[in-house]
C-alpha cells in the first residue's frame, strides 16, 4: 500500500475514533469505512452498501463540479492509468481482480494511440 494512501486512512481512523467508540463500531474487526446514519437496524460496524458507496461517489463528483460519476468509471480510470504506466495485463487483472485478462484487454484505450504503436519501439534504422 503507498505510503501516502495508509497515512490517509490512519488520519481517518483517528479523526473517526469517537464516532466509533461512542456506537460500539469499533476495534480489530471493524470495518474501515462503516453507514455514518443507520438509523433504521441500528448497527453501525458493517461495510458499506453498493448503494451507499454509488451514493458517496455521487455526491462528491457533485461537490467536485465533474457531473455524474459512477464507480465502475472510477474502476475504469483506476484499470486505464495502470495500463498506461505500463504495467502488464496481469498486474493489471490481479489489482482489478478480473478473472479473465481478455477482459482488462478492452480498457487498454492506448492501443489506438500511434505514438505508443509497438512499431515504434522495434528500434529500426531510418534510411
């Protein structure tokens, strides 16, 4: 994990320290991120929904003026950016967890680009 991504989520977990003891969510077993209202069951240490992390994404794109974002885009970005810094398909499926590498193929949107055409990397002597 990069250093800077576990600094965040310590500075998190601190700054989230009393939200979690005061609703007994807290602990070893704890879920990183855990519903801040949950008014409905009451139980406060249990991951986020799908519904929920689409509802946080949604309105921190908002916040951010970038429209609607989902988080498959945010997956896709995440699959597009590693492919173009150049880490191979099966890096990129084990960070995705995508089971077949034909399917991290098709985000490889760089392939159409003519300056990254493998033609160009051969080294041949120009006449």
């Amino acid at each position: 994990m990069p250093k800077d991504v576990k600094q965040a989520i310590d500075d998190y977990t601190r700054l989230d320290t009393r939200r979690r003891a005061t609703l007994h969510s807290d602990g070893e077993d704890a879920f990183l991120f855990q519903p801040h209202t949950n008014y409905r069951t009451l139980e406060f240490n249990k991951g986020l929904s799908p519904r929920m992390v689409q509802k946080i994404i949604k309105k921190w794109a908002g916040f951010g003026g970038i429209g609607d974002v989902s988080p498959h885009d945010l997956r896709r970005t995440a699959i597009t950016r590693a492919l173009d810094t150049g880490l191979t398909y099966r890096q990129v499926q084990m960070m995705s967890k995508h089971k077949d590498p034909k399917t991290v193929m098709r985000y490889d949107h760089g392939r159409e680009n003519l300056d990254q055409n493998a033609v160009n990397f051969l080294g041949y002597e120009e006449d």
